[in-house]
C-alpha cells in the first residue's frame, strides 16, 4: 500500500463518505431538527446519490473527480450544506490539479485550501458550531502528525479522532453562524449536524486511504 | 404523517405538475425547478427572480405573473434552491435590462443566489443584482447570528417591486426600492404546532399542548421561547410589541398590516389574530392604510401566524394597489 | 385545543371584528352577524343572501362584495344561522328587485332560511327565492338521508350568479342560473384528520395515524367510510371517480374543476393533489376550461380536501371570469 | 298540589329544562360528535341561556310565556334544534292561549300540536333517529294514561320514562333524517342527541307538575 492519496482511493474516499451519509441520514437529519430545519440527513444523501451517478470512470486524474463531486454538490443539495461542502471538493480538486497521486503533504495542503474555501464561502471561523469546528481541527492534526513524520494513514486515522473530538466539542457551543444562530443560548446542548458529517467524511479518508 | 402526497422525495415535482396544470399562463421548467411567466422574457423589463425551499406555497411561485415575479425558484423543501436552477430562471426572465435576484435571508438562500450570480455574470454576461430580505424581529441583528431572516416582508417586497418592474423601472431603481422597502418592514411569527417534514416523516420539534413557541421562522427552526398557550389577544401583543420597538410606524403615509397563516392555521382564525392586532396598532398610533389576511408564507403544516408590518410612503401604497394577476395575489387584472 | 382565539365562546364574534377592520369596503352588523357590500342595498339589482354555519372562512362572508353576495350571515360555529340574521341581511339588500337565498342543503340551514323567507314575506314584502345547493356525492339523495349536502359547489355557484346578478337579471332568472349551475355541479371529499370545533375543546371524531375518511362533511360529521391512508393518486381517484359516476362531464362546454382545502392542508398538497386530479380528468376525456385551487370552504382546521367539478356552458364561463372583488375572491377589480 | 299546568309550573317546567340541558351540554355534544357535528350541548345552552334571560315575568299567561320561550330559540339557536325546539314550544304556546292553567287533557292536546309542528317542521316521522322518537312515545303514554284516569303528575312521570325509553330506542335505530342520515348504516349504535335532549324537557315537565 502506497502512502499516497491515489485516484483510487480518492474514489474509495468519496464513496466511503456517500455510504456513511447514507448510514446516518436519520441522525443527520434527526439533529438538524433539534436546532435546524430537518434536512441535513435528506440534504446529504440526495447530494451523495447525485455524486454517485456522476462519478463514471471518465474522471481520469484527482483533481477532475473532486472538482465533479463538488460541482455535483453544488447543483444537487442546495441549502447551506451544498455550496459549503460544494465549494470544499471544488477547491480540494483545484488544488490538487491532474494529479494521479498526491503525495501526503501535497493532501494535506489540498484539504487546506478547500478549508479555506469553505471558510471564505461561509464567512465563518472555528468556534462557532459549524462543519468548521470538525474540519478545523483534523487538518491541524493531520499537519501535526504528518510534520512529525507519520505516514498519511496514520495521520488521517488521527485527524478522523480530532474531527470526532471537534464535533463533540460543538455540543456546548452557542451557534453563531447558520439556521442554529437563530436560537440563540437555546442552541447549546446539541451537536451540530454539519460537524457530524463533516467528521464522517474524514473518517472515510483515513479509511480510504488505509485500506 | 398525515400529508396528501404521494412519494415523501416526490412532493415538490408533484405539486409542480399540479401547478402547470391549474395555472396555464404559468410556463414550469421541471427540469430546473423554475416557475416562469408565460410571456417571459418580457423585452426591455428587468426580470424578478426569486425562490428558496419550497413547503412556503404560495411563495414564491404562487406570485409569478404581470405585476409581480418572472420567476420562481423552487428548492427542496425547506432548502434554497441550487445555483443551476436560480442561473436558468435568470437567463429565462432576462429581457435585456438585467435581473434582479430577491433572495430571503438565510445562509443557503444567500449562498447559493451569490454563487448563481457569479455564474451568471462570467458565463452569460446577465446584469444581476439582488436584494436580502431580513425582516424577522424574533431575531438578533448582530455578530451572533446570521442575521435576521426574511419572511413576511417578502410577499410585500416582491408585490411592490414587481409593480415597479411592470412601470418600466430600471434595475439600479428596482434594487433601491427594494432596499427601501426591506428596511421599513418588520415580522414576528408565532407557532402553536410544529411542521413536519415530509421526508422526516415526524414533526421538528415537539410542543406540549399547552405550550407555544414565539419567534418561529418559516422552516420549523425553533424560536426564541416557548410560552404558555395564550389568549389571541396576548399573542397578538406579543407579536406588535418587538415590531413597534424596533421601529417606528407612526410615521410615513401609513402601514400595510399582513397578518399570515403559517398553513395549518385556518382563516377564522387569522382574522381573531387581526381584529387584536388591529386594536393595538390603534392605540399605538399607528394607521394601517391596507391588509392581508391569509397564508401567504406558509411552513408546510405548522398551525400559527406571523404578523408583518410595512411602513409605506404612498409611492409604494400606489405599487401595492397596482394590478397584479398572480395565481396567489391578484386584483386589477 | 391549539387555537389562535380568545374565548371559544366570543370566535364567531372576535373574527367579525377582525374582518371588519381588514376589509373596510364590507359593513359589520354585530348584532346581526351579517356582512354587507358597503354599497348596499344596489337599487334595482337583486339581493343575494348566503350564509350557514361559521368555521367555513372564506365562506360567505369573504365572498361578499361586487360579482359575488351582496351580504352573508355568520351562524354559530357550524350551526346555520337563525332566521332574524337572514332577515336582516334580506332587508338590508333588498334593492327593490327582489332577494335570493342561497342555502346549503343541511337540515338546519334549510329550516331556518325557510322561516325567514315567511317572515321576509309576511312582515317586510320583500320577494326572497332560494335555491338550495346540494352537490356532494358522498351522501345518496334518497328517502334514507337528509340528501346531498351543500358543498365545493356554493363557492363557484355564488361566483357565476354573482356575476349574472351584476349584469340586471331578475330574480327568476338567477333562481333559474343558480338551479342549473346546482344541477351540473358535484362535489366529493376526504379528510385526513378531524376538526376541533372550539366549544368542544376536542375533535369531533378520532382518526388512527394510518387512516383517512372518505366521503367526510364540512362540519367534521364522519363520512361513508373510513379507509387506510392513501397516496394523493390513490386518493384523487377516490374523489374523482364517484363525481364521474354520478354524471357526465365529457359534454358541455368545459368543466370548472375546483380542488378545496379543507383549512389544515396547505397550498402544496392540494396542488400535488390537482396534479393527480387533472390527469384523471383527461384520461376520462373531461376538459378543464378553469380551475380554482386553495382552502375556500373550509372546515375550520381540518386537515383534507375536496374536489368540485361543475360542467359549465359558455354562458356560466363568462359569467366565472367576469370581474369579481371580494377578500376572498378577486379578479379584473 | 293542583292537578294542573299553571303558569308557575310552566315556567318550572322550562327553567327545570334550562338546568337539565346546562347539566348535560357535554354529553349532548360528545353524542353529536358521534353522529353530527358536536354542537348539540352548545346549540342548546345557547338557547336556554338566552330562554332564561328573556323571561322576566312579563309574560302573565301560559301561551305568552311559551310563544316567548319559542321565539327566543329560534332567534339564538339556529341549526336543525333551533326550528325544531322553537316551533314546539311556539304551538304549545299558541294552543295554550291566554290561559293561565291547563287542565291536564289542555295541556296534553298543546303537547301534541307542538309534536305535530315539529313533524311538519321537520318533514319527519318516528323510526327516524331523531327527538321524535322520545317526543312522539312520550306524549302517546301521557294520553293514555290520562284517559286511564291517572293524574296529570302521574301521566307526566310516566311519559318521562317512556321519553327515556324512546330515546334509547334511538341507539339501533339508522338515521334517515338530519345530520346522522349522512352516515348510513354507521349511524346505528349511538344515541340520537335530539332524542336525549327531548327526554329530558319531558322530564323536565313531570318534576315541574309534581313539585
Ligand atoms: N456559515 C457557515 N459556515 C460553515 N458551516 C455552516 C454555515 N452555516 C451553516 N453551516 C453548516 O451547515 C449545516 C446545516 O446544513 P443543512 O441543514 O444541510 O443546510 P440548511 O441550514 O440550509 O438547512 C450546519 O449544521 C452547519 O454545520
Ligand atoms: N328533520 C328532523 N326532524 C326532527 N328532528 C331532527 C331533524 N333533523 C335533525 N333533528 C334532530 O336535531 C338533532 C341535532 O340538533 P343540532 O345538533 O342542534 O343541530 P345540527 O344538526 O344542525 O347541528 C338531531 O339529534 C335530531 O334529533
Ligand atoms: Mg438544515
Ligand atoms: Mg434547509
Ligand atoms: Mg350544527
Ligand atoms: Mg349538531
């Protein structure tokens, strides 16, 4: 097993995150109601059904497969979720360009920039009970523990962790940014849905990419 | 979940059709989602486009047609509409003179309209400007929110603008109306029951049967508290309140007072909640020159009411009397 | 009981206020419960009177006003009127021409319009004819019933004899128009949940989560049968194939087909419900030449809907687009 | 104790009615929720209310007194009892005339003219599932048992019983007329409201003559 990210397993990642969506609609969908609108769940799902029908072997490099999925999201969820994750593929293939293998660090700095765009797309920071608080974390635990020389399987294995500890870490938290803001001090005491489907999908790298 | 549908995932195709059917002058793209007026593009007219999550019916495709919207967008339900759909709606209605986008505030609506926008100017050079409407008082206009969210005032916005549009305005005058009369409406919603969601299958929250929520937005989200069940004249007080106190209607030539059922809310009802509006803003001073009683922006089943206030000079009290012939509003044509 | 009101004794008289102050081209008489057309009584045009059980808003009060009811009177929540009420909406629109009743067949309604036509007659002289509405399918006009039940088909039967009655026709005639627009007209419903009437402070009947009623009343009294919940398909063909049975809508010059909601369904599910409505009725060979979708006789917060066809010649078509301005109805005014 | 109406009995016999049907209101309209419209209790507090606020001791004989208590039902009920109640007592009254005491085969005969306009209000007969079906029996065992000779106390309590028997009579019976005929077959198995409520102003009436 190569300690890249190859467009196999780039595939492998983005059909590992469609089967946990799928997985956890319910849930997904189940907390969006406690401090949303109760369409995270059905959100995600059409949007990775979409991704699926999409993706037909004719993308021959990474960067065309994520810019697809992300193009397919954009034109399929709608909502919050759709430009948000939308924009994180499209900038994630962006950068990781023809590509047929990333190297680790070339990965990780990919993953960053669609950090960055989703951040710029949203207009949110970390801290404020979104997708960012699971997302944030994980890539500075992946650049930790790849800076320290772990191979890419290990450092997605513990950046999946920090994306978890993220999402867990969303449940105090007072929303101030999407449809949970609108509660106010009333939206503390819940996980965020878009935190729990953003840890799923670095879970499915860190699988994807150990497997 | 009791609903008169067919398939949960089919709801917004479904009632789709049914609108093509019942409204001949209406021309529906079902690939798109997009309800467009028949004769769109209207030659050298700035071309409306809204939209957002559907479950809102009448809103927004219920107000396509001369005097009114171009087109509508129809998301998911309860989700903003995708950049493709609002892209095709703004290539459909423009006439030359640009498009303006209203779009209600809320996170998704706001980035999707942004991202359609983008598109529409690098790939077909369509002028697009676009006006958010925040209106709900219930929310906080701070750094710890998105923002208010745009409700009630989006019914009258888009009947007045839609007017303007008719006139002959341009799109830099369109965009400024708009603004004006964003900024002169307030809303405050209540909800004696939760939605459901068709593809949830079960109500959003749940609310005990002597409890209320105050603040309610149009999705289901939860409000800013939940009070005892109250008298209509109470809620009624708890809804005029927070609007007269973040601005003031006793000036400008008068108000237009729109008291809306949320959907599972019958009429008899809506029109128990207005006389004790009606009462209050008269002891408040405040003169309401039109009404509008009915659903109008709805939140699927949800039993309960907004009321929005709109404080009009009489240029726009001419726009809101100006024909109008839409499946949901319509006089004068 | 989630309701927006104040006392479930003071409903009735609560929503009169609220209509007043919302529509101020319509008169109040509180003490009567009736709503007059401002303008009247209409020298030499005919009087048309309706009125019934309240609970069913829009119905008839929202549809007074020019090309539609000169006055309605509000009975008690859905309990007819009393014959003082429908005198003194007959005398306050007698324009000379004579009045003309519009009952809805219920046994109460009958009785009582029945008794202030002897009345009207004996102490005022005013020459009251009536036509008695009774269009829904549901219920066999045999010896064994009360007969068919006044539905869907008051709303577009006020509408069109409103129209004629506009143009000057006498009395006789629009007694004659009304019968004949009756004769074409069916109606048939279903109801997915029961009302609560206020008073009662429950609903009237129980419905298990996995049922539906079929063949339901507008006043909660139960159906022919109650069957499992249904997809809209399923259930459109419940509604449309007992209306075809009944008569023949293939000839003629069209078909107006009217989709109501029953007060607690929203505007989305009655148009997924038309979608299925309209595609039986062209695989029946039955031409839709208008439609009308949306809650206009409701059942206070019912949750369902019924549908109305009414087979219409030329005559009765002009007469349904001509100008019409009432809150509950309004178009070209 | 004289063996007859008088006006004092008669207004007891209404007042004594009024009370009766305040009592029952909620079990009037859950029996009409069964087979109407459940506004049955409502309907006829409505009236009695307005009954006893309209009797102010004007009325100086017994047919004014009853026309008075027939035209005040018909000006606040409405729906199918308004008509029905009202009529009654309305040719009650009128049979009465100015008298201010019936012996008991007058009052028997202003009885059975008001059964007879409710029939012809009502277009109905007995065997339909309606008020009839205690009326009819009732006032049938009061002429019986006054041609036996009984006394007017005696006939009354007996044609209260045979009112309550009629009215159970109702339970089996299909509807054919009102409301409940909308539900065919369905009607069977629930006691006509009508029926209860016509029981009890017979009742009504045999307290009010034995007091
Ligand atoms: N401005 C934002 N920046 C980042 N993430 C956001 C933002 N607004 C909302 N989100 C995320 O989107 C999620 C909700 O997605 P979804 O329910 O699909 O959309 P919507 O809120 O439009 O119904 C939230 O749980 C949150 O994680
Ligand atoms: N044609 C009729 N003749 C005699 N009694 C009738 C007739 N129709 C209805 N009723 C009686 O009226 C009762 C219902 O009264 P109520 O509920 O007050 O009026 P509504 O049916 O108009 O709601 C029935 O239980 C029945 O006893
Ligand atoms: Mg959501
Ligand atoms: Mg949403
Ligand atoms: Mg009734
Ligand atoms: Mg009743």
């Amino acid at each position: 097993m190569a300690d890249q990210l190859t467009l196999d397993t780039a595939r492998a990642w983005v059909e590992g995150f469609a089967a946990r969506i799928h997985a956890a609609a319910d849930e997904l969908t189940a907390l969006d109601s406690a401090i949303g609108d109760a369409d995270h769940g059905s959100n995600m799902t059409r949007g990775m059904s979409a991704v699926s029908a999409a993706l037909d072997g004719s993308q021959t490099d990474i960067g065309s497969l994520l810019k697809k999925v992300g193009m397919t999201i954009v034109s399929s969820v709608g909502g919050a979720s759709g430009p948000l994750y939308g924009t994180f593929f499209l900038r994630v293939g962006t950068t990781a360009g023809d590509k047929t293998a990333l190297e680790p660090a070339e990965f990780a700095a990919a993953l960053r920039s669609g950090l960055e765009g989703l951040k710029a797309r949203g207009k949110a920071t970390t801290g404020e009970k979104t997708m960012l608080d699971a997302l944030a974390p994980a890539l500075d635990a992946l650049d930790a523990e790849l800076s320290d020389g772990g191979s890419l399987s290990d450092s997605l294995a513990t950046a999946a962790t920090a994306a978890a500890q993220g999402r867990d870490a969303t449940v105090p938290m007072v929303a101030t940014k999407g449809r949970a803001s609108y509660l106010g001090e009333r939206s503390a005491g819940h996980c965020d849905p878009g935190a729990t489907s953003m840890a799923l999908l670095v879970d499915a790298a860190a699988t994807a990419v150990s497997a | 979940m009791k609903k008169l549908i067919n398939d949960p995932g089919d709801v917004v195709a479904d009632a789709l059709r049914g609108i093509e059917a019942a409204h001949p002058r209406l021309r529906v793209d079902h690939g798109n989602r997009v309800i467009v007026r028949g004769d769109a593009p209207v030659t050298g007219k700035v071309g409306l486009v809204s939209g957002g999550g559907s479950g809102h019916e009448p809103l927004h495709g219920g107000f396509v047609g001369p005097g009114m919207l171009d087109a509508a967008c129809a998301g998911e339900m309860f989700t903003s509409p995708v950049p493709d759909q609002i892209q095709a709606a703004t290539t459909a209605v423009d006439g030359g003179a640009g498009v303006l986008h209203i779009v209600k505030n809320y996170t998704g609506d706001v980035m999707n309209f942004e991202m359609a926008a983008e598109l529409a100017a690098a790939e077909s050079g369509v002028e697009v400007s676009s006006v958010v409407v925040d209106d709900d008082v219930a929310v906080q206009d701070s750094l710890y929110t998105a923002g208010r969210r745009g409700v009630g005032a989006t019914v009258l916005l888009e009947k007045i603008v839609g007017a303007a549009a008719d006139q002959g305005r341009d799109l830099a005058a369109l965009t400024a109306l708009a603004g004006a009369v964003n900024a002169r409406a307030r809303s405050m919603g209540v909800a004696l029951t939760s939605c459901t969601v068709p593809s949830a299958g079960r109500p959003t929250f749940e609310l005990p049967e002597d409890e209320m929520e105050v603040g309610i937005g149009i999705h289901g989200e939860p409000g800013r508290r939940r009070v005892p069940l109250a008298p209509a004249r109470e809620i009624a007080s708890m809804l005029v309140e927070p609007i007269l106190t973040d601005l003031d209607f006793t000036a400008g030539d008068g108000t237009i007072a729109f008291v809306n059922g949320l959907g599972g809310t019958p009429l008899i009802e809506l029109y128990v909640l207005y006389a004790e509006v009606a009462k209050l803003l008269d002891a408040a001073g405040v003169a309401i020159a039109r009404s509008l009683v009915g659903p109008y922006i709805t939140s699927l089943d949800m039993a309960g009411a907004s009321l929005t206030l709109l404080s009009v000079d009489d240029g726009m009290l001419r726009l809101w009397d100006a024909p109008v012939d839409t499946p949901g509003l319509r006089w004068g044509a």
